[in-house]
C-alpha cells in the first residue's frame, strides 16, 4: 500500500506582520511610478540620477534606468520586509522603524528628484537643493519617532520557540505498508524578488545599460530559483529535497544515516544562521520562514533541519521506518 500526502498552506508566519512590513515601501513605490508616468513626457533623453553637495548633477542615465531603480528598490524593501516580519523574530517596533523610516526618505526624493528632472530642459540644468535632503530626513525621523509609540502585540502561542519541548510521535505503519510524505516549500517573496530581478535585467539590456549589471541580476534570479520553490519528501529512502523547477541538485539524507526524527519551533536566524539552505558546526538545513521544523538525529551525532508544513507527519513516518529497520536488523 502507498499514499502520499498533497501540500497545505503555508504556515507560522506572525498574522499582519508582514503586511505592516511591506505596505509602506510599496506605497512609496506605486506614488514614484506614478509621478514618472506623470512627468515623463516632459523628461529629457537622460535624467540627472545624483546630485553632489551644491545641488548640481553629477550623475546621468536613461529615465528608465532611474524609474526603474526607484521603483525596485522600494518594492524590494517592502518585500524584504514582509519576508524578514515572516519568518524572524523581529521586534514589532523595529518592523515600523524599518518600514516607514526608509520608505519615507526615499518615498520623498525619488518624486522630488523626478519632477527636478521635468522641470529642466536637460539634465546639467538639473537643480536639487540641498533643503530637499533635510526635508526628506526630518520626515523619515519623524515616521521613526512615531514608529516607536504605535501599539504592539505579542506574537501568537504557538510561534514562539523559545524553550519548547520536541515533539515526537509514530505513524503506525502496518507490515508491509509503503508510504511516502511530500510537501512543497514555496515563499511567493523569493518568487516576487526573482521576478522583480528579471524584469530590471531585461530593462536594463534594453536601454544599452551596463551588461555585467543585468548578467549579475538574471545569475540572481537564476540561483533564487533554487530555493524559492522546493520539493521535501520523506519515505524509506530517507527525506529529499530538491528544487520544484530545476529538479537539481538533489540533497538530503539516507535512512540509515537518521537515528530519530522530531518537531520543534523553528527560526531560520536563530537555529540555522540565516534563510535558505545553510551549513553551520553540526547542523545543516533548510528554512525560509519560522514555524514547525522537522528536525533529524543523525547517527553521526549532526543534525538536519528542514522548516515545512505537516512537518509532524513526516516525523511520525521516518519514526516508524527507522523503526522497522530497527526490527529488521535485529531479526
């Protein structure tokens, strides 16, 4: 007999928090593209990008280019934000001091440089004075203050790991009986960032911008697709993983190799050093947010993580399998 199991929604990601993370930028975002498509008829050939400390250009491109940017970079910080809100332990006001400071500042400059530009007749005409910078400061430090006295509350029981007791459990598989466990990982901001990556690559291959920038952005896009989508599975092979699109590199461990499987609350920072497929003294693993990690034993004495959904499930069934291996090897 055989089963597999399908894939359920994401889970452990503190409610509200990554929207409070991304709103602002995106926010900021949407005002500069639409001030650009406001003002662009009005744009010369090439836009002053940087001005110096008197207030004159001194750096040039395409407004494309400049938009582009702009608009990136705010809609990366936002899903930077949501991202990090998802699956860290980040104090609630430092979430609002890192949402609303910057999305502030650059919410300010970005229009404020763009309609500079459609103000002149070419771009060395540009003129920025330096009261726009302390203007967009200010503001920034004000939406700071006022990040510090918004209302918090504490994340939910259930995703706060600190000092929770593993959690074991069987399956109890009859004799004979073949099972195999799958479930998908997938984090729709790695998805939103590798999109986002292509899109300024192919922007800036089109207006003749400098080619090891957008080599350097699809290689990114390229690698995030490694890990924005994967596939875990667990049966008497041991647990898999391998990523959805690309199908390798395949990596995991062996049955044999696993002594015993449990679940434990989990945080990418805080038990792997960071998000993605990480290697640190006597653990590996692979997390892309917080939540029930399923976590190995190896025979060896190391450890092997992996943050999915149903991740009890899994547990229960390398459980039983290392348990009928036990039995095996004994008989």
């Amino acid at each position: 007999m055989s089963a597999m199991t399908s894939a359920a929604p994401p889970a452990g990601a503190r409610r509200g928090y990554p929207l409070i993370a991304a709103a602002p930028p995106l926010i900021a975002a949407v005002v500069t593209a639409a001030v650009s498509a406001a003002v662009w008829s009005r744009l010369p050939d090439r836009v002053a990008t940087h001005v110096g400390g008197t207030g004159e250009p001194d750096g040039f491109a395409h407004p494309a280019v400049l938009v582009t940017v702009s608009v990136l970079l705010l809609a990366g910080w936002g899903a930077g934000g949501a991202w990090l809100a998802g699956t860290a332990r980040v104090p609630a006001r430092a979430l609002y001091c890192g949402a609303l400071a910057p999305a502030v500042l650059l919410g300010y400059l970005s229009p404020a440089l763009l309609l500079a530009n459609a103000a002149a007749d070419q771009a060395a005409d540009v003129r920025f004075p330096m009261w726009h910078l302390a203007i967009a400061a200010g503001a920034a430090l004000a939406a700071a203050a006022l990040a510090l006295v918004l209302p918090t509350r504490p994340a939910p029981e259930g995703e706060r790991g600190d000092g929770a007791a593993p959690r074991t459990s069987t399956l109890g598989l009859r004799p004979g009986e073949r099972v195999v466990w799958q479930r998908t990982v997938h984090s729709w901001l790695l998805t939103a960032l590798q999109g986002a990556m292509v899109i300024a690559a192919v922007l800036i291959a089109a207006v003749g911008g400098d080619t090891g920038a957008w080599i350097v952005l699809l290689g990114g896009a390229v690698i995030l697709a490694l890990t924005t989508r994967v596939r875990v599975s667990a049966g008497e092979f041991g647990l898999a993983l391998r990523p959805a699109l690309l199908g390798v590199p395949r990596l995991g461990v062996p049955l044999d190799r696993i002594a015993a499987a449990e679940v434990r609350p989990t945080s990418p920072l805080k038990d792997l050093g960071g998000w993605g497929y990480r290697i640190t003294a006597g653990r590996r693993g692979f997390a892309v947010r917080s939540g029930d990690g399923l976590w190995l034993e190896l025979t060896d004495g190391k450890q092997y993580v992996v943050v999915v959904d149903d991740a009890r499930t899994a547990a229960a069934l390398l459980n039983d399998l290392i348990a009928r291996r036990s039995a095996h090897s004994e008989g």
